[in-house]
C-alpha cells in the first residue's frame, strides 16, 4: 500500500513541476507586467505544447524585457536592473524638453530626439 502512495504523489509531483516548466513563459510575462501578458498565456496555452512555440514565446518575453525595463524603470530601482543594465549602478538624466529619464551614457532623447 506504501508504494502505491508513493507513486501516486510521485505522479503528482512530477506533474505539478510539468505544468509549471509549461507556463514558464506566462510566469515570466505575468512577473514583469508584460503588456501582452494575457495574449501570451493564451499563446503558451494553445502553442506552448510545440517545443518550437514554447521557446518561441520564451525568447519574445527576454528579448522585449529589456525594452520594458528600460521604458518602465530608467531612473528607477527594478528587480532585474543588474540583469538588464549590468551590476553597475547607473546614473540617470532628464531631458530638458520631455523631462523623460535616460542614462547617463544617452547621447539622444529616445523620446523627443533632442540631443543631450
């Protein structure tokens, strides 16, 4: 009778760590308050099952990260800023038109293009 448990919450173990490698691209879209981050659950839902959707989606969610990061945190504390900027910590200015904030290394407003 032992065994049977045993395996029983073996399967479940086993499926719970499934089901969460599955929706890792979700997990991390939710984690960063991705813009897209419903479309992309669907998306890990309906295509995830594909090796090819799932890194897919994968690599979409890390690459537009650093877009997010830099539109959402420049000038602030992030909890992937070492990640995203390096373990430096930058300093920021403002542009003098937009007052938008940038790094310091910023030649260009991103915003208004007015030069720095």
């Amino acid at each position: 009778m032992s065994y049977i448990l045993f395996f029983v919450l073996l399967w479940v173990a086993l499926a719970v760590v499934g089901v969460m490698v599955y929706l890792i691209p979700s997990i991390v879209a939710f984690k960063l308050g991705h813009p897209w981050r419903w479309l992309i659950l669907a998306a890990n839902v309906l295509g995830g099952w594909t090796v090819l959707g799932w890194f897919a989606l994968l690599i979409l969610i890390l690459v537009s990260a650093r877009e997010l990061e830099r539109r959402k945190w420049e000038g602030r504390s992030s909890p992937l800023a070492p990640f995203i900027r390096g373990f430096t910590r930058a300093s920021t200015i403002e542009c003098p038109d937009c007052e938008a904030a940038y790094l310091s290394g910023k030649d260009v407003c991103l915003s208004c293009g007015r030069e720095l």
